[in-house]
C-alpha cells in the first residue's frame, strides 16, 4: 500500500514561511557586514580616498576602521549663492602691490571663498593610521584669527623638503632619525592650483606606519606619499579643480635635521644668495631644494650651526594661513602681514610681499630671530636682517613666477 505524506496545516506554512524569511534576512545581514568596510572606503573623503592604495599602505588583509566627515563647498561665489557658504568672503584690507587676497571677484562683484573641508582617518590596528585632510582655498574671511585655516605640516625640528616630479608638495616629519619613537610617521601635503583662477586644494594626509616601516629606507618613502598623490588625482577630477598633476613619486628626500647643515657661502637650494654677516657672525645654513615647493624654508646660524635666523617663504593657502595666524596672535601690534604687503614685527622680524600669477594669494617672506630670548632678538643687526630677507624673498619669488617683491623699509 503506498504511503501518503500528511498535509501541512495553514500555521505549519505559516511558521515555514517565518523561518524562511528570518534565515534569507540572516544571510543578507552577513552580505551587508562584509561588504560595509568597503563601502565605507569608497564613501570616505567624499568618494575621492584612493582604497587600493591604502589597502596596500596598511596591508590588503587587516581590518580597517573608516572614520569620515565632509562639509561646505567648492568653487562657489560668497554672494549668496552657496548656502553652505560660511562666511560672506570680504575682502581682506591690504595694498594691491604684495598684500594678501581673499580672492578675487567672479565678474559680478561678488567675492570667491571655498568653505569645502574634508577629513577621514582610516586605522588599522596593527599597521597604523592615514589621515586625509582636503580644503578648498581661499577661506571664507570669518575663518580668520581663529584656529589654523589648514592643517599644518611638521617643520619645528626638521625642514620640509619638496615632493618634486611635477608636484607643488611638501614631504615632511617632526623627526627624521634612524629608530626614532616617530621615525614611522610623516605628513605630505599636496597643492593643487586650480584652472579656475586664484582657486585651489590643499591635500594634507598623515601616514603613520608601526613595525618595520622607517623613514630612513629610501624604499620605504614612497608608501608615505602615494596615498597623497592618489587622492590628490581623484580630488581634481571629483572637483572639477583642472590642475596639473605631477608625475608618480618614486623617490622623495628626507627631511632636513637640526644638525645638517652647511657653509652658507656654498648654498644652493632655499638660502642661496643669502650674504654672511661677520657682526652677527652668520656663517652657516640648513636648506631645501625649491622644486614648487608651496613653503620655503632657510635656517641661517654660526659656524657650529647654532641657530640664529629663520627665513620662510608661504605660497598659497600657506600664505593666506601664516597672514591669518598673525591676525590672531599680534593683533597688539598697530600693522601685521594680514594689513601691509611689508614691515617689521616686534624687534627682530621683518615681511616682505610679492604678487604671484593667476589671482593667487600674495607670497609671503619672513625673517625672524630663531631664539625669543636670545641675543640676535636683544641686539638686533637690522641692516642684516633686511638684506638677508631681500636675497631669500628675490630668490624665491622669481623661482615661483612672482612679481619682485615689496621690502620693508629701515
């Protein structure tokens, strides 16, 4: 006799039915919890964050946590047109011939700010971290003299170095010693000087590495800059910003350290032309190569490389940021390099300006003391000081395509 299977009743489809659906919504939770890690990726930094080339930074196979914030807006009129705009963009005061701009008219009297401001940070426990900044310049001019308008790159003990192949950057470490407690961590910073004039993006990413990652590997380097250079191709297109784009960086310098330095009168890079100075007993120099460098830096000191000067150039978002800085910490005094395109700060200081191409923000030159107490800041040699900066400001400015600049007076 053949057997006859019994018929489910309705509750026993119903619970079927349940089970069915609770296993197949299971299995898609599954699916959406290994694929989020890489949506998060390609969302991060506004979609722009290069994934392949973090993933081979911080390894393909470490699980990775994705941090992730993007606010404002880019190549926007501050007339009103933008109502993520922050600010209404007024012009800075100053002088046309070296004094700062905040950006420059679109033909109906309205004035540019970029408020676009980027930040993700993805870490890998056991590698490390890389943290993207991205900002659009000029700032809305309500952003001045409060914090840092950019992110600031390392250059208190080392000197930055220029990223070279074709690319305005910056290489740059607080330490570049061998087994140093940082040796595996430096910042590159990429300057993208847009087709729309006097607009630009400043790409900032820190790449801290653990374990065997050292910077003093000339091999090891280059995993510190591609990540920068990456984003900084993908923020050009994704903006609309039409800069010209560098070439792969395979090689990059270390950063210059406290005790490199050099006779000043053999100088090649950011010192040359520098003069000595037998009174302040100026003799010796630490510098970079220039290379589009977006900041310039030259340390003069004696002959056992004690450090009495620094000379510093700011190009870009640098110069309206170092502008804005001192609007913030010497509003005591009657006139900053934020008002006049030269001058002198305190006493033993001096600014210089120049204009640059394209509506650019007005080049920055600076001398000051090294040491706030030393004696260089009690008994200045102000004829010096004057002449030291004209040579490194001349120098720099026609490096960069810019007007000669505008010296302070004695």
């Amino acid at each position: 006799m053949a057997l006859t299977r019994p018929a489910l009743t309705r509750r026993q489809i119903r619970a079927l039915v349940a089970v069915a659906v609770a296993l197949a919504a299971l299995t898609g939770a599954f699916v959406w919890f290994a694929g989020s890690e890489d949506r998060a990726l390609a969302g991060a930094c506004d979609g722009v964050l290069p994934v392949s080339e973090v993933r081979e930074v911080l390894g393909d196979d470490t699980e990775l946590d994705v941090t992730n914030r993007t606010e404002g807006s880019f190549g926007k009129t501050a007339s009103g047109s933008d109502e993520s705009a922050k600010s209404d963009g007024s012009p800075k005061s100053g002088e046309s011939d070296g004094s700062a701009k905040s950006g420059e008219s679109d033909g109906n009297g309205a004035r540019r700010a970029n408020s676009l401001s980027v930040h993700c940070r993805i870490t890998a426990e056991d590698t490390g971290h890389i943290a993207i900044s991205i900002a659009g310049s000029p700032r809305p001019r309500a952003e001045y003299g409060y914090d840092d308008l950019y992110t600031a790159v390392p250059a208190r003990r080392t000197l930055p170095v220029p990223l070279g192949h074709g690319w305005s950057g910056l290489f740059a470490t607080d330490t570049a010693r061998l087994d140093d407690a940082e040796d595996g961590t430096a910042t590159t910073a990429v300057l993208l000087d847009c087709a729309r004039r006097g607009d630009s993006l400043l790409i900032t990413v820190e790449t801290a590495l653990r374990g065997a990652a050292t910077l003093d590997d000339p091999a090891v380097r280059p995993d510190f800059v591609r990540t920068a250079t990456a984003t900084a191709e993908a923020a050009n297109d994704h903006w609309g910003c039409g800069a010209r784009l560098g070439k792969p960086v395979r090689t990059v310098g270390l950063p210059v350290n406290e005790d490199e330095y050099e006779p000043l009168l053999g100088a090649k890079g950011t010192c040359a032309a520098v003069p000595t100075a037998s009174r302040s007993a100026v003799s010796t120099a630490r510098e970079t190569a220039r290379d589009r460098a977006p900041r310039e830096a030259c340390v003069l000191g004696t002959r056992d490389g004690s450090p009495l000067y620094r000379l510093e150039a700011y190009y870009g978002p640098y110069a309206e940021d170092a502008r804005s800085q001192y609007t913030r910490d010497y509003d005591y005094e009657n006139v900053t390099p934020a008002e006049k395109p030269a001058g002198r700060l305190g006493r033993s200081a001096y600014w210089a300006g120049a204009t640059c191409p394209r509506g650019t923000e007005s080049a920055l030159y600076l001398i000051r003391a090294a040491a706030a107490d030393g004696e260089t800041r009690r008994r200045p040699d102000l004829a010096y000081e004057r002449a030291a900066l004209a040579a490194f400001a001349a120098a720099s400015a026609e490096h960069h395509g810019c007007a000669a600049p505008t010296l302070p007076g004695g």
